[in-house]
C-alpha cells in the first residue's frame, strides 16, 4: 500500500509487487499522512482533521474508525495488534485505542508545542516517539511518560531535522529518516542514534518513510 500527501485522501495498492497500482479515494478531501498494515487484514490510516481510517479485509473495505479529538492532522500511526493501536500528530495529540479503533484515549500532553511525526511499538508498553524538532524519545508505559534519547541539534540551512519515520528490524537494530538527507542508527535498542551518510549530489531531501524487507536491505 502507498498513501498521498497531496490531493485528497488517496490509498495505492498493488497485489503483483509493485508493477501495476489501483487507487482506492475514501469520501474526504484530507491527505492521508501515513499507514500501517497491524496484521489479520488490519490496516490502519491516518490523515488530515484527525481522521482515521480501518480495513480489516486487507484494503478491500474501509471504515472510519476516527475520533473526537478535531482539527489537528494525524501524522503517524504504530499498532502492535489488531486491538492495540497508536495515532498523533499537530499540537503533540497523541492517541491509542485497545478496541481495534473503536474508541480512542489521548495520552500525554507534553508535546503541545510540537508535531509527533513518527511512532514505532514494539509491544503495547514500549516504544519511539519521533517529532517535527528532531527529537527521539522512548517510553516504557505506553506513551504515558517519555525519556528524550536523541536530539538532533545539527541545523542544516537553518531548519531543524524533523524525523519523519521511524523503524525496527530486530530487537536492536533500528532506523530514523527525516529532513535533509537524515538517516540515523541504532544497534543498542535506541540508547544510542548515529547520523548515516547518504549521496546527495548537492541537494537536500526530506526523507519520509523507511522500510526493510530483510536485515540487510531497505528503502528510504
């Protein structure tokens, strides 16, 4: 599956690896920020005006599952199962549900003065926070309490390194992308991040997603 940023709430979908798309347009004019597949045919999509959306056929049906918590774009979504789930975005909103998406409760505050952009949960407790000021934290009670672990204070042509995804392919090893060509490391469970280096060819780019398909190979 691919979401679009731009021009409307959109989902791409190929069931041949990649050679041919379909398009799927959900009745809403929001962008859609991003997407994860929880497993069992659970996907879940997050976008514009808080919305979020869940397919438990594998994208054949959608329905909203949504919230009540309005006028802030959902820019990241993480689920551990088809139960337990995780959405945030503008204005620190962070949210989780333990119903499959049928109701959501808001989390901790402490973000009000950013955007979340990134999650990644290893099981209901733990996880990485990521947000729009180059920040990682880690929490070990669902969200409720962070621990700042990374911060990115390099400011390349005067903007800070927003992470804009974050993933783990085992148990220690993991990767952040954001703003400006960022990749960063970790092989130690996130204790510790490390700036990787990427052909440019003189230009900046805003990385916006990571994924592996083995331990070896990925794509940014």
């Amino acid at each position: 599956y691919v979401v679009n940023a731009n021009g409307g709430f959109y989902l791409y979908f190929t069931y041949d690896g990649g050679q041919t798309y379909g398009r799927f347009a959900f009745n809403r004019s929001y962008p859609t920020e991003k997407i994860y597949n929880a497993g069992d045919g659970s996907v879940f999509i997050v976008g514009g005006d808080n919305m979020v959306v869940k397919s438990e056929n594998n994208g054949i049906d959608w329905v909203v599952s949504g919230s009540d918590y309005s006028m802030c774009d959902l820019k990241a979504t993480d689920a551990t199962d088809d139960t337990v789930a995780y959405a945030a975005g503008e204005n620190g909103l962070f949210l989780k549900t333990i119903n499959g998406g049928s109701n959501w409760t808001a989390l901790s505050r402490d973000f009000s003065r950013k955007n979340i952009t990134a999650l990644y949960f290893f099981n209901e407790n733990e996880g990485f926070i990521g947000d729009d000021f180059g920040s990682i934290f880690h929490t070990t009670n669902g969200g409720i309490d962070q621990n700042l672990v990374f911060q990115n204070a390099t400011a390349i042509i005067d903007s800070v390194t927003s992470v804009s995804d974050l993933i783990f392919i085992n148990d220690s090893t993991g990767f952040a992308v954001g703003w400006n060509n960022a990749i960063f490391k970790t092989v130690d469970r996130g204790v510790n991040w490390l700036k990787k280096h990427t052909p440019s060819n003189g230009r900046y780019y805003s990385f916006s997603s990571v994924d592996f398909v083995t331990d070896s190979i990925g794509y940014v």
